[in-house]
C-alpha cells in the first residue's frame, strides 16, 4: 500500500461496501436543453433498455444495485413483469419519482395549486405512484414540485403553503408503514418568482408536520450558488430527516452534470458530514441517488463515471482521521484541524480501489473494461431511434 495507513484503509473498506448508489433511469434518455436534443446512438427506446443499461453499469462497478423509476415516463402495462426484468438483469428497481410538472393542467401548480380539480389529480397521480410501488417493491415515492408563481401578486403564497399542506397529508396517509414519502426541494426553476418548496426549510417543515416515515430528499444541484450545502447535510441528519440525496454537480443552476465534476471538494465534504451524521452504513436512512443527465457525453460511460466519482469521494472521506481531527477542534488548533481534512481530501485512493474492485471480481478500471465489453457496439446496432428523456426542447 502507498501513503495510506493499512489499518484506515481497513475500517475505511468495511464501511465502504455499504455504499450503493441507485441511478435514474432518465440519465440512459436522450435530454439537452430547451436549445436542442442531441441524440446518441444506441439510447434505449423502452424502460426495459434503460434498466437493461443501469444493470451494465452495476455489472462493471458493483456500485449501483438498484434503478430509480420516473412516471408517467417509465409507464408499462405489467410493472410485475418489469421488476423481474430487473431482477433477472442483477438490479432492483427503487425510488419512484412522481411528476406533477408536464400535464397542460398543473399550468398554475399541481399540489399547492388553488384548483380543486386540478389537485384531485394531482393527489391521484401520486396514488397510482403508490399502486405501482407495491407491485415493484420500492420504498420511497419522491415528490419534486414545479409548483410556484412568476410574478408578485400572482397567487396568494400563503394560500399556497396551506393547500400544498393538505395535499401532502392526503398522500401521506396512504404511505405503507416500510414506505417513506420523500420531499425535494429547489430554489426556482420552472417558477421564477417564487418556488412552493424552495429550500430545505420549507421541506423539513411540511416533512415534520406529515410524521415519521416523511423525509427531506437534497438534490446537490438545487441550491443559490455558495450555498453551504454540507451545514443542510448537518442539520437535516441531526434532525432525523434526510432521506435521500439526488447527486449531480452544477456550475450555474440545476446543470445536472456528473457529481464530482464540478467541485469535487464540495463532494468529499458532503460525504465526510454524511459519515460524521451516521448517513452512512448498516441501517442507514439515507438513499444515495444520481440525478443527472448526459446531453452531449456517452450515457453509460457517463454513469460509471459517476458512481466511481461517489465512491472515490467517500473512501477519501472516509479516511479522514476523526480522532486528530476531534483534538484539533477540542484545542481550537485551527490550521491543523483544516490541514487534517486536506489531507484526507489530497489522498490518491485510487490504486487502493483498483485493489478493491479486483478483490471482488470486479474490473479493476470499470471504464475500459467497460469500452473493451462490446456492449456499446452491441445497443448502437440493436437500438435505432431512441427515446427521449422525457423533456427537452
Ligand atoms: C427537478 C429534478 C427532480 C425531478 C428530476 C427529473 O429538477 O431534480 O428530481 O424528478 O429533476
Ligand atoms: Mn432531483
Ligand atoms: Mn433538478
């Protein structure tokens, strides 16, 4: 072993193999901006492709047992049938997310809106959401709302609170006792005055209100930029309400590009308070989860890359040494306390993966054994005109 203590590589290892990070199955679509669509050869055409794809990127990380679904875009007939799909593919499906954010109706919100028709459906989605989780054994229905205004006075936004309460009780009423209702926050966008749950405050609000199996999802993506975003980490962990993460790394707004390559730094801080708060290893409340899209760059590879993004920053983080690090903070040391989380930050962890990956039967580069598979090859000539992500231009 190079520079790293054998024995912290050790404790760091065991923790490390309860790291499982669940991918979207949208990040297989095609997607871009409300610019263009750039399509990519060999893009999946049915939710069964896009799992058959998250089960490659498992297969060559063993990083990400499990496949988010989205609905209505990943709507089948037999959700029976889709699961053993997975299952058969070495993957479970997860989260389901639901989306109140494309139906001519929800042009002026979905739950919080003031319509009571226009609610009413909004709630039955979630219900079907709900139907189809019992069928595929997922426990987390994740809500993101577009809900919001985009000018002063143009609804009543405490009316809004109000009515989004309701709503969310409603739905929360019908979560199964191992389910969890899991709610995300963004700070603006499609709503640019006001956004109905905008931070993690207002999440954690209606979240505490709802009960227990009601928790806060924090996608790294939906903050103002400079946001502190592992004090949240801290916070919502020592509340008992930070049910799940949506990774991906921004440099401007919600750019949904590959966690880690923006700021790998905020990652491995992120991760390091995720570790210190209990968010991580047996009996963990907390889901990892990518949120991203791959616009221009190649799908799978796109994936792999992020799941070893995460892994990386998390072996880093957890190799930084808490017991110095405690009698720094305790002596007011401020340099070396600092220095002691650069330190951990700096360290090269990757030959000790490559080792790790191997010792599992694992390839010890995912990327090339990924590029030598002949897989790539394989869904380009099968797969002719793929779907899109389910939004775009
Ligand atoms: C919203 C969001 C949310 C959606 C996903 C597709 O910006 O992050 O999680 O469900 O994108
Ligand atoms: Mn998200
Ligand atoms: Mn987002």
């Amino acid at each position: 072993m190079t520079d790293i203590a054998v024995a912290a590589w050790e404790t760091a290892a065991a923790t490390l193999e309860h790291l499982a990070i669940e991918l979207p199955s949208w990040a297989f679509g095609n997607s871009g901006t409300r610019f263009r669509v750039f399509g990519t050869p060999g893009t999946p055409r049915t939710p069964e492709e896009k799992i058959a794809d998250a089960a490659t990127v498992h297969r060559f990380t063993g990083l990400a047992p499990t496949v988010a679904l989205h609905i209505p875009w990943d709507t089948v007939e037999d959700f029976a049938a889709l699961r053993a799909f997975a299952e058969d593919h070495g993957v479970r499906l997860g989260t389901v997310n639901s989306n109140t954010f494309q139906d001519e109706a929800y042009k002026f919100g979905s739950l919080a809106s003031s319509d009571p028709a226009v609610r009413r459906q909004a709630i039955d989605h979630h219900f079907q959401c709900l139907d189809i989780m019992a069928v595929t054994g997922s426990r987390d229905l994740k809500i993101w709302l577009a809900d919001g205004t985009n000018y002063p006075g143009q609804d009543d936004i405490r009316r809004r609170q109000d009515t989004l309460a309701d709503s969310l009780a409603t739905i929360y009423e019908r979560i199964g006792p191992d389910q969890r209702l899991v709610l995300e926050y963004k700070l603006f966008e499609p709503a640019f005055y006001h956004t109905d749950v905008p931070d993690w405050g207002t999440a954690y609000v209606h979240v505490a209100a709802l009960g227990e199996r009601a928790v806060v999802c924090l996608d790294t993506g939906h903050h103002a930029p400079g946001t502190n975003i592992e004090f949240i980490v801290a916070q919502l962990l020592r509340l008992g309400k930070l049910g799940s993460f949506d990774f991906n790394s921004r440099f401007y707004a919600d750019d949904d590009l590959i966690v880690g390559a923006a700021d790998p730094f905020q990652l491995f801080r992120i991760l390091a308070e995720v570790i210190r708060g209990g968010g991580l290893g047996p009996g963990s409340p907390v889901a990892f989860m990518l949120d991203q899209c791959h616009n221009i760059e190649e799908k799978i590879p796109g994936q792999i890359r992020s799941v070893l993004n995460v892994q990386e920053m998390t072996a880093r983080a957890l190799l930084l040494d808490r017991d110095a690090l405690e009698l720094a903070q305790r002596e007011h040391d401020v340099l070396t306390a600092n220095g002691i989380v650069m330190d951990a930050f700096a360290t090269d962890v990757r030959p000790v993966l490559a080792a790790w990956r191997e010792e599992r039967g694992l390839p010890a580069d995912p990327m090339a054994a990924y590029r030598a598979s002949g897989y790539r090859e394989r869904i380009i000539a099968e797969r002719v005109g793929g779907a899109q992500a389910g939004w775009g231009a």
